[in-house]
C-alpha cells in the first residue's frame, strides 16, 4: 500500500514527512516525497478529474441559496455517491490515467482520454 499525499504546502514540513517516514517506510507520494508527484497533476488525483467536478454538477443543478444550504447540498451529495462510482475513478480511471501518462512519458495527456 501506497499514501499519496497532497501537496499542501504544510504537508512539506519536516515533522510531517518524518511521520510519514516511518509509517510508510519507502511508500509515500508526495511533492518532496520518497516516490516524487509531480506539482499541479489533476489528471492522476481523483479528487481533481472526478469528485469536484461530480460535486459541483450536483450541488449547483438547483443553486443554492446561501451558505447553509451550499452545506447541505454538498454533504448530500457525498452521501448519495455509490461504491460503484468511487470503484470507478478510483482504480479504473485511474488505471486508465496512468497508462497514458506512460505513454505519453510523463508529458500533458488529459486531452487523450476517453
């Protein structure tokens, strides 16, 4: 098993990547990490090319009024996703993702999925 981190500038301190260290030892991700993500790469974090995008169409196909109901819509809209979905972006889409990333050797590829 692998932790991907996220990049957030305060997951780069040191305290924090010593934990990371030794929890997973050899097996993390991250912008300094041992393994390296690459900086702004929304094609391979799930979050990025499938949940905002998935959230924002739910939450604002009825906008909502205020804060409240912002709130609402979104942990809503959480609640009703499927397995099935997450199942889907997360290890085929993925996969998918990955393979043309290779193919294109780390090189812009978002434009050729399908």
């Amino acid at each position: 098993m692998y932790f991907q981190q996220d990049g957030a500038p305060a997951h780069n301190a040191i305290i924090v990547k010593n934990y990371l260290n030794e929890i997973f030892p050899n097996q993390w991700i991250g912008t300094h990490g041992v393994i390296p993500w690459p900086a702004r790469s929304p094609d391979l974090t799930p979050l990025d090319f499938f949940l905002w995008g998935h959230l924002k169409n739910v939450v604002y196909a009825d906008p909502p009024i205020n804060l409240q109901d912002l709130k609402i819509k979104i942990r809503l809209a959480c609640s009703n996703l499927r397995r099935e979905q997450i199942n889907a972006a997360t290890s085929t889409e993925l996969l998918k993702r990955l393979e043309s990333c290779l193919e294109h050797q780390g090189g812009n590829f978002e434009q050729f999925i399908r």
